[in-house]
C-alpha cells in the first residue's frame, strides 16, 4: 500500500508518494522513503496532470492507495481547482481518505525538516490588492499544530498579529514554485492518516482567499 500527494497550487506540479507503513519521526522527515518529482509545466497542468500521475505511481497501481493528500491552496486559482477536483475524483472512485493540507503548512513543515526549528513558524504568501496568505504553526514531537489558519490579510495587520506573539515566530515567505513541498503535503497528511483522522473526498475544498468556497466541482 501507499500514500500519494498531489500539489497543484503554482505552475509547479509536484507529487510525492511513499510505502506504507512509514514512521516520518517528527518533527522532521529525514531518511524518509518518500519518492517525489516536480514538473515546471504552466499552463500546460492540467492537460498533463493524469498521464504524469499513472507514470508516476508505477510500479504501484490505483488498488495500492491507501490514502491521497492534496495541496488545497492557497495558490494560483485554476491550478489550485484542478489538483483538488482531481484529488476528490480518485477518492471518491477509490473508496479512500483524502486530506486536503494546506499549502502554507507544508511550507512551514519543509522549513522545520530543513532547519529543525522548534519555535513557531509564520508564513506568509503574496496574495492580489497587495494583501498576503497568512498562517502561523507550531512544531511538536507529534507533527505541526496550526495556531492560526489561513487569512489573508493586510502587511500592516499581518504585522500587528506576528507582535502579539511572546515569542517571535520565525517569519517564512513563500517562494513561487511550490511543488516541491509535495513531500511535506505527504508527511502532514500521514500524520493524520496514522492517527485515524480520516477524512472523506467531500470534505476537501479548495482555498482561493478569505473562506473556502462553499461547493466545489463534484467528480464525474
């Protein structure tokens, strides 16, 4: 059995997959099996999301899913809703969890794997009318906590949230090419999967800003 990640919120395809069972040994993942491949493909995503995802899985099969993580943004509007729909699609078909990870979070978790940080975490992705994606994060022996979920805010009222903090959270901006935190999108996604927080393809939505939208493109 295995685990796949899809992450389609930039130009950047990314999808990571591992063999079950997996001990990532949080906070981080070092030395994990996880196999992952990013593709800079633009607008060209969608059209080549399906075929890469097959390839991909080989020599695995869609029966060798145990479960599916999605990035379900924030990110680019059309990339974020393909990957998600997607995502949904498969779970529904396969009968498996689908947990829709936020991309702010895999990039706090890619932070914490990489410098072993052990403080808070604040992330911060540019967003349209000079606004920006905010999330802030803990890491625990036990995985990432979310101390404040996306919002997307005001640099003026993002720095004011950031000063209530008695210790001062490491502050991460997003780089544009985001596929490559597949691996993390996986790892949180795990986590949750070892600890029977299934959830079900209808209970992932994509977040384009502000709330997530209230219905999304069944599967077909």
């Amino acid at each position: 059995m295995i685990g796949l990640a899809i992450h389609t919120c930039s130009p950047e395809l990314g999808l990571a997959l591992c063999p079950l069972p997996w001990e990532p040994g949080f906070p981080g993942s070092q030395g994990s099996p996880i196999r992952q491949q990013t593709w800079d493909l633009g607008r060209d995503l969608a059209a080549h999301l399906h075929p890469m995802l097959m390839d991909f899985i080989k020599p695995y099969g869609w029966q060798d899913l145990a479960f599916l993580a999605v990035a379900r943004g924030p990110g680019g509007f059309t990339g974020t809703r393909v990957g998600v729909v997607t995502a949904r699609t498969l779970a529904q078909q396969l009968q498996i969890p689908l947990f829709g990870v936020s991309t702010l979070a895999a990039i706090a978790q890619a932070q914490v794997e990489q410098q072993a940080i052990t403080g808070p975490l604040a992330v911060a992705m540019a967003a349209q009318r000079e606004q920006v994606f905010t999330g802030l994060y803990q890491p625990t022996p036990g995985g990432l906590v979310t101390l404040q979920s996306e919002q997307i805010l005001s640099p003026p009222a993002w720095a004011h949230t950031l000063a209530q903090y008695p210790e001062p959270p490491v502050v991460i901006t997003a780089a544009a090419n985001l596929g490559a935190t597949a691996a993390q999108v996986l790892t949180l996604a795990y986590s949750g999967w070892q600890r029977g927080q299934h959830s079900t393809w209808s209970e992932v939505l994509p977040y384009y800003g502000h709330h997530p939208v209230a219905t999304a493109t069944p599967p077909v």
